[in-house]
C-alpha cells in the first residue's frame, strides 16, 4: 500500500474570522476524505484583521457599518450566508445579533506557545477551540481567563497559558509572522498554503480543498 503523501499547510487566519472557521472545517473534511492520501502537517499562521482593535472590542453591526459600509439588511444577509455555510460542514455560528468583534492578539500568542507544546499537536484543537468560543459561545476571545480555560479544554496546562497571557511572551514572535506573511501578499483570510508554495484563498467548499490537496500529493 503507498504512503500517504506528506503535506505542509499553513493555515493562516484569525480568530475573529467567520470564513477561517468555514475555511478550516471545510479543510478538515478534505482531509477526512484523503486520510489515505495525504498527510497533513498544519501549522496556524498569525493574521489580525483588526490589529488597532481596542481592548473593550466594538458591536459586530456597528464595525462592519463603518468598515464595509454594509445596511443593517445586507449585514443580516452576510450572517445568513455565513451561518448557512458553516452549517453545511458542520461549524454552529451563534450569537451573531448580539456578538462582539475582539483584538485578538492575545489569542494569537497563546496559539504560537500552544504550538510548542509536547508533540505539537495540540495547536490544531486549540485553534478550532477557540473559532468555537467566539462563534458559537459567544465568548470573549480577548479575556485572559477564557482563553486560558479554552487551553485547559484542549488538554493545554490553563495555568501555564495564563502565565504566557500575563506576561509578552511570544508577541515578537507573533508581530514578525504577521509581517512575513503580509509582505508575501496576504491581505485576506483564510489563506491556506500548500508546502510553502501553492495558495488556495477563502472558505471553499471541501471538494475544492480536496481537488486541490489531491493533485499536489500526486505532484509532490
């Protein structure tokens, strides 16, 4: 039987973005689908798309009024659309009239660390822990004893991730990230690069991540 072929996949996104958490379920689908394919090494990449975003967080309606300058019933469309297509593989957004936008710095640092972590695999459920806290819960991704707690829901030490969220640890690392990949281009997310070379954008369906992933493993 042939091995599965060996992919390395950064997943670069942000907490706080609905189609990271459609574009990530959708991948993780397509992974299902090709377990005897491929092999995926996925690392999650720093993008904030509200780095100035202040500590009390903003209404979700009133951002993106003034950021993309959507009417109250275009933004109800938006969420329709999005709520539709996380349902489709298997993510529940919620909470969405009533939810707030977040920096989420924080929650990126804590990501980086978890990423250290043992064998290193517990930076995936931590990332998909944290989509669920936001979208789904409705929680506060930029309070330190959430994300500890969330940490501590993925089998993460939560005292040790509060300790890193109490002090600076990682946000060189974090700031230098974000700068490479916005100065390779990325302005928009998600954006999931294959082997460090090939870039798919958006949340797309499963079978495009799966089309996409299936004819690289074969090149590769």
């Amino acid at each position: 039987m042939t091995e599965p072929k060996a992919l390395r996949i950064d997943f670069v996104s942000d907490v706080s973005c609905p189609w990271c958490a459609v574009g990530l379920a959708s991948l993780e689908r397509a992974l299902d689908a090709l377990q005897d394919e491929v092999r995926a090494e996925i690392h999650f990449q720093p993008f904030e798309l509200n780095p100035q975003m202040a500590p009390e967080g903003e209404d979700v309606g009133e951002h993106i009024a003034k950021k993309y300058g959507m009417s109250p019933a275009q933004l109800a469309q938006n969420q329709e659309n999005i709520r539709q297509r996380g349902a489709a593989v298997g993510f529940t957004f919620a909470h969405q009239d009533t939810r707030r936008i977040y920096n989420t710095f924080d929650a990126h640092r804590l990501l980086h660390w978890a990423g250290e972590q043992g064998d290193g695999q517990r930076q995936h459920p931590l990332k998909r822990a944290l989509l669920t806290a936001y979208f789904t819960d409705g929680q506060d991704v930029s309070d330190h004893a959430v994300l500890a707690r969330v940490a501590g829901s993925v089998g993460l030490d939560a005292a040790e991730a509060a300790a890193v969220l109490g002090s600076d640890r990682y946000a060189e690392a974090v700031r230098r990230d974000e700068q490479f990949f916005l100065r390779a281009g990325i302005h928009s997310v998600p954006a999931i690069i294959i082997n460090q070379q090939h870039l798919i954008s958006g949340g797309q369906p499963p079978e495009v991540f799966e089309q996409a992933l299936r004819e690289l493993a074969a090149r590769s």
